[in-house]
C-alpha cells in the first residue's frame, strides 16, 4: 500500500539534545491520524520536521512512495504537505479575500497591466467558505471581524484549495468554545473524506478521538504506539498520555490525604 506520507525511524536532534526518538507514522489517503501528547512530548518538532522546518537526523520521510528530503517549507509545500500552525498566519485587519489568497491572488490582464481581479478572488473566497457551511456576508471584512472557528476553517480551506495532499494541523481547537470547536472537526472529518490524509496534532483527546482513524502516541520525544480507533478506547488513550499515570497516583495521595485528616 502506498501511502500519501510515511515516516521511518524519524528522529531529530537540536542543541545536541535528541527530541524525538526513532518515530514510525503512516497517512492513506482519506486517513484522520491523531498524533496525541503533552506538552514536551514533541508534537511541535514533529510537525516543523514533516513541514521541511527541520531535517530528520535519522529517519526518512516517504511521499507517495519515495523518499524524500526536504531543504525548505516551500519543499514540502511543493509537494503538497500543507501545514496550518496554531497562530494560523492570518493578518486580522487584511480582508477574508486577501487572506485566502495571500500572495497567490488571480490576476487578469497582460504583461505589466496585470491587475488583482478582485471579482473572481470574492466569488472564489465566497463560495469556498460557502461549502463548509460559513456564510461569509461580505469577502471584503477583515479576518479580524471571525469567529475564532471561522479563522480556522478559512485557513484550512486555503490550504485544501492550493492543492494539499496532506494537511497538518497544529492544536486547531485548542483555543475554541465548544460550538467553534464542533464546526473545525466537522470540516476537518470533511477534508479526509475528501481523499487527503490528516494529521491531527493535538493533547485534547476529547477532540480528537471522535474524528480520528488511528492515533500515535507521544510521551517525551517517543512514540508509545500506534492504535486503530477499534482498539483503543478514549478513557484507555487519555491513560496512555502523559500525566495519565501521574494523575493516578494523585488520585491515590488524594484518598490517603483525605484518610488522614477524617482520621
């Protein structure tokens, strides 16, 4: 089977500390992969290595079937590898138009007369954001104006319509109210069934388990196992993060505290 990305053995060292530990993933396309871990659990170097940040001290990462090797982001966005980090990039007081495209603008006319064509950039913006059910009234309002599931949604949506085979996705609901966070896994449960493979970066369990085909799992730089949703329930994944053993022996001291003074 090929897959749509695969990493071997992937490993990364900075500051001569070693972050990440031999890691394995593989993405089909079509796939919803949640990469689940604490903070430290090098969820942050794992994804700026996939977006060519860094390069692999070991390892290889596989696209479509062949190696590959990453000298930019621009490599692996070339590629299709398209990542949305959790600041999103975005510029608030810039319209949704011009955000969507930002640098990629369609132009009409010739030669130096070549001009932005803003009509067809408002129709495009428009009906994409359209699609995942967000009405935007006015393609001309500045970001700034969205909801915060909204700005993640038209981030998304840009990297899907420049092309992504993969998409990367830093924490997108870690900073979102329930209902915002409902309307980005909606659509990112959409993306995949689409046909692009999804990584889903996050430590919220919560979140990614109801979307997620399969999930790694980070604890300090290694990988604790790859499961298929079948095989692991969301009470078993939330044990397996890190802090599920210490929150354990919490609840232990806890009880034996509370003996204590009763006593």
């Amino acid at each position: 089977m090929t897959y749509v990305i695969e990493t071997s053995d992937l490993g990364v060292q900075l500051a001569q500390s070693t972050i990440l530990h031999p890691i394995s993933i593989a993405v089909k396309k079509g796939e919803n992969v949640g990469i689940i871990g604490s903070n430290g659990a090098g969820k942050s170097t794992l994804i700026k290595t996939l977006s060519g940040v860094h390069k692999p001290d070991e390892g290889e990462i596989i696209v479509e079937g062949k190696q590959t090797v990453f000298d930019s982001p621009r490599d692996a966005l070339d590629l299709g590898i398209a990542t949305v980090y959790q600041d999103l990039a975005l510029v608030s007081l810039m319209s949704v138009t011009r955000n969507f495209f930002m640098g990629r603008e369609p132009m009409k006319g010739f030669g130096p007369f070549k001009t932005f064509d803003v009509n067809k950039a408002n129709s495009i913006a428009s009906e994409r954001m359209g699609q995942i059910g967000i009405d935007v009234r006015d393609p001309s309002q500045a970001v700034g104006t969205m909801s915060g599931g909204e700005r993640q949604c038209l981030a998304i949506s840009r990297a899907i319509y420049f092309g992504a085979k993969v998409l990367i996705l830093d924490e997108p609901t870690s900073a979102l109210g329930v209902h915002q966070a409902s309307v980005v896994l909606k659509y990112i449960v959409k993306a995949a069934a689409s046909g692009l493979g999804v990584i889903l970066i996050t430590h919220n369990v919560h979140h990614a388990y109801p979307v997620g085909n399969s999930f790694t799992i980070l604890n300090r730089g290694k990988s604790m196992g790859t499961f298929d949703k079948k095989d692991l329930s969301r009470e078993k994944l939330l044990g397996m993060m890190a802090g599920g053993e210490e929150l354990d022996k919490l609840e232990v001291e806890l009880k034996e505290i509370d003996r204590t003074n009763k006593n």
